[in-house]
C-alpha cells in the first residue's frame, strides 16, 4: 500500500482535494442517482421561473358533455360534413386532457399528446394553439408549464418529459434532447388573443433562458443552429448523408428549420420585452438574430433552385427540398427580392402542390413517397399550419386559403370515411396515415385552418382588432368566439353572389373593438360597438 506523507505541505493539499471530489462525487451520486459531476453553469433568468417548484393543481379537467356549450360554435349550412369533424376534434381532445400525476411534479391539468404517455415540446406546443379556443372552458395554455416547471438551471428544457414520473427522456447534450423551439410562438399567439400581461411576464424570463441556452450549446461557430430528426420533430426525414443516423444524428448539418426557428422565436422575445419594458434583456439577441439572419440568407440559399437547403460542414447544400425551409416565412427572413420565387414551388404540382397540400418533402426528390412515408412526403397539421401563418406574413392571402381549403377538406373527407382524425395524411391520394383518434396536434386542421383561413377570422386583441378576411360566398359564422379575458364575439358573414361583392354582416360583441374586412374586392375598417351591429 502507498503511504502519503502528510507533512509534506503539497501532499496534504492534493490529499484534501482528493477527499473533497469523493464527497462532491458521493453527493452527487445519492443525490441524483448518477456519478457525475455536476456541470451546470446557472442562468439567473431561472431564478425568476415561478413553475420550479410550484404546488401542483390536481383538479380535474372539464369532460366534453360539460364544455360543449362554451366552446365557439362555428356554422357553415352547406357543410354539415366539417361541422361533424370540427366537434368531433373537440371531443376527442377532450378525452385527452389529463389530471396530475403527482409523482410527475407537474403542475398544471393538461392535454395528452396522444401519442405514448409522455409530453412533448413540438405537440403541445401546436395543441394549444387550437385550445387557445377553449379557455371559457379550460386553459390549454397551461399544458406548457409543465415544461417549465422542469427547466433546469442552466435553462436547457427537454423535448419530451415522461407522464409517469416527470423524469426527462433526454440528456440535455443529446442532439435529439430538445427542440423545436417554438413555446415562444405558442405564448405569442395566445397573447394575441386573449392580452394576458400577466402569463407573458410570468413565461418571458423561462422562454429567454432556454432561448440563450440553445444559442449556448445547439449553435455552430457561424451562427447557425443544429438539430436531429428527433429534436427538430421530422424524425425520418432523408436530410443528410447515409453514414448518419437520420432521427438521432446532428450530421453536421446546419439545419434550416431550427436556425429559422431561432430567428423568429427571438424576433418573437423582442415584442414581448417591448410589451412588458424589458428591452434591455434584448440587445444581445437583436443583434444575432440579424447575424444569423444574414448567415442563412448568404450561405444557405441556392439562386438557382431558389430554396433554402441545410448546409453541410464542408459548405455544399443538401438539395433535399424539405417544407422545412418555409419556417423561413414565419421568420420574416426572406428578403423580397426573393420571396416571390420560393413560394412559387408550392403551387408547382411537381413539387408540393399535390392532391393533398403541402407535403413534407417535395415530390421531385427521390425519397418522396405518394402514400405518406411518415416525414418524407406525409401532410402534417403542423407544418402546414406554419406555411398559412407564414404566407400571411407576406400577405399571400389567398394562397392561404387555397392551401387551407384543400387541407380542410382533404381531412374532412378522410374524416367521412373513417369517422376519425390521423397524425398525418397521404399526398397523392385521400388516406389518414398511423395513429388514429390523433387530437393531437391533428386538432389544428378542423379548428385553427377553419376559423383562421377557411373563415378568415384573425384576431390582435392587443391593438383592439379583429380581421375577417372573407372568401367563401356561402353564409356562415361562429358564436361565442372568445376575443381577449371577458370577451364574446357572434360572427355572421351572410351569402355573396360572388367573391367580388361587398361582404354583409352581423356582429354582436359584448367589447368594443376595431372590425377590419377584406375581401377579393376590397377592404374596409368599422368600429363595432358593444351590442349588434348590422352592416
């Protein structure tokens, strides 16, 4: 055995720092059942995460039967078919909503994604954009922050949490171990809806951690960002050489979704510290997020195929035209000069004007598959949700709702005949594809896609405002839309005899608010007072 002289001033110090790693390494090991050393360098915004530690709310959710006089009654007389499957969706959701478990240690009542027992970041983030429409009844909203009652203290979130326990499925270094990040567009959109000052400042600080966290430790040193199949959601999706893994592999990419996600999810951390006067916590992101803008914009484009592609390490873009890309218009990123031309391909019937738009994967690439083929070439509610509200942003309006028509009645058809909803469906062909009964971010379709661009109806509770973009000629409306905290709106666009004519309507409001209206010809603005208003 090895003696250590201990009055040997340099050995007592080196025995000392010995005995302190196997008490630190001990400590760790009992304390969190893993010998490791604890790496974490803290983020102080986490000091200012409510949802850490929060008691639990173990009431239980509304049932359907109980909720349904609440919820938005849309009407549409000469489609009975989409007011089936839209109430349909309500109810299946319904079934999926979820008390505590308090050996989880999440907090909040939520919606199951439907899927395996676990949450995830990519599904609730869209679920409760639909349930955004159900807070009279019960707020979806809240699933969310069950994800930030997890946020570790460097601000790393993990994309996938487990219902049993609560334990994360991922280690945070992991390339699938988080993603995508779009809780911000979630929490964005539902200020816009309902102006809730007081959840935005409660989720800001949570949301700008793990935004710093994901610049930190998923950017390359040219700014842009990468991801897995896993953690940017597209699991199977053919996006790199065969050599990698494609649902657990980062490739070496820089990949186009996540560095477009980060561009608009810190555009999107901008406006809320402008709303809530935080803009100094800012100036470090308004200066990457151009960076990063210029940096995809310079290097991840083709001027000849006018796409944006991923990028491999070696510089050479990947050619595999993925709907990824379009993330690109949720960002605002595309300067004019070329948005014309990308949106182009998505009424190219070669590419991604199919029967059923818009696939995954553009039908020209090899790995296109017509029947689905999961990610490479299946229609997704989600992804097609974020083209629409992209092509908004641009004021490409009515391919919105041409897109959104078809996507609609694709699924509605397919509704018809299996009396259900799918996690995603065929392009060339009318057919649901893997899971069934999927409410689920499949919800988007028949609620979100119906009210926002097959009805036109947009709402910026903030600025007071209310959008009705009207293109069907057929009568139709919704009671009880909610329009911010205490507000509900009965809206009646009455039959056309063309696109043309001047929309006529009946609104009957219980709140005061600004009524844009647009149609194919024309626009007009009227204030709407509390009570009906006929025009």
């Amino acid at each position: 055995m090895m003696k250590i002289n201990l009055k040997n001033p340099n050995n007592l110090r080196t025995t000392k720092l010995i005995v302190f790693s196997l008490v630190i390494n001990l400590w760790t090991f009992t304390g969190f059942g893993q010998p490791y050393v604890n790496t974490y360098v803290k983020n102080n915004l986490v000091e200012q995460n409510l949802y850490i530690g929060m008691a639990s709310d173990t009431s239980s959710p509304p049932d359907f039967v109980e909720a349904k006089e609440r919820l938005p009654e849309p009407f549409w007389s000469v489609r009975p078919d989409v007011m089936k499957c839209y109430w349909r969706t309500w109810k299946i959701a319904f079934s999926n909503l979820k008390q505590v478990n308090k050996n989880s240690g999440f907090v909040s009542p939520f919606i199951d994604p439907a899927f395996n027992g676990n949450i995830f970041m990519w599904d609730c983030s869209f679920m409760t954009m639909y349930g955004k429409y159900a807070k009279p009844v019960f707020n979806f909203q809240n699933t969310l922050n069950n994800f930030y009652a997890k946020q570790h203290s460097d601000g790393f979130i993990c994309r996938e949490i487990r219902g049993s326990d609560g334990s994360d499925c991922f280690e945070r270094f992991d390339p699938s171990s988080t993603g995508p990040n779009i809780m911000p567009w979630s929490e964005w959109e539902y200020f816009l809806n309902y102006n809730d000052t007081n959840r935005l400042k409660k989720v800001f600080p949570i949301l700008l951690a793990y935004y710093e966290w994901f610049h930190t430790y998923r950017s390359w040193p040219d700014g842009t960002y990468y991801s897995s199949g896993w953690g940017c959601g597209m699991d199977n999706q053919h996006r790199m050489s065969k050599n990698f893994n494609a649902a657990w592999s980062h490739g070496f990419l820089s990949w186009i979704d996540t560095s477009f996600q980060e561009v608009y999810s810190a555009k999107i951390l901008v406006e809320m510290a402008k709303v809530l006067g935080r803009e100094n916590d800012v100036i470090d992101i308004k200066n990457q997020t151009d960076k990063l803008s210029n940096q995809i914009n310079n290097y991840m484009w083709d001027e000849k195929d006018k796409y944006y592609f991923d990028r491999f390490k070696n510089g050479e873009l990947s050619k595999t035209k993925s709907i990824a890309s379009y993330w690109g218009l949720l960002a605002g990123a595309v300067p004019e000069n070329r948005i014309n031309d990308f949106v182009k391909h998505l009424q190219d019937t070669t590419m991604f004007a199919r029967k059923h738009m818009i696939p995954t994967l553009s039908a020209d690439d090899a790995n296109f598959d017509p029947g689905g083929g999961y990610w490479n070439g299946a229609v997704w509610a989600p992804t097609n949700y974020m083209v629409l509200r992209g092509l908004t942003k641009y004021g490409f309006d009515s391919l919105a709702y041409q897109i959104a028509i078809n996507h609609l009645n694709n699924v509605v058809e397919v509704f018809d005949k299996t009396d259900t909803l799918w996690e995603n469906y065929a392009p060339d062909k009318v057919q649901g594809n893997d899971h069934s009964n999927f409410v689920g971010w499949t919800g988007l379709v028949p609620i979100n896609v119906l009210f926002e661009y097959v009805f036109g109806i947009r709402p910026n509770v903030p600025n007071n405002e209310l959008l009705i973009d009207v293109n069907l000629t057929d009568e139709y409306g919704v009671k009880h839309y909610p329009y911010g905290e205490n507000g509900s709106i009965d809206i009646q666009c009455k039959k056309r005899k063309n696109i043309r004519e001047k929309p006529s309507m009946i609104i009957t409001s219980n709140v005061p608010l600004k009524l844009i209206v647009k149609w194919s010809g024309g626009k007009f603005i009227k204030d709407i007072n509390i009570g009906k208003n006929n025009f």
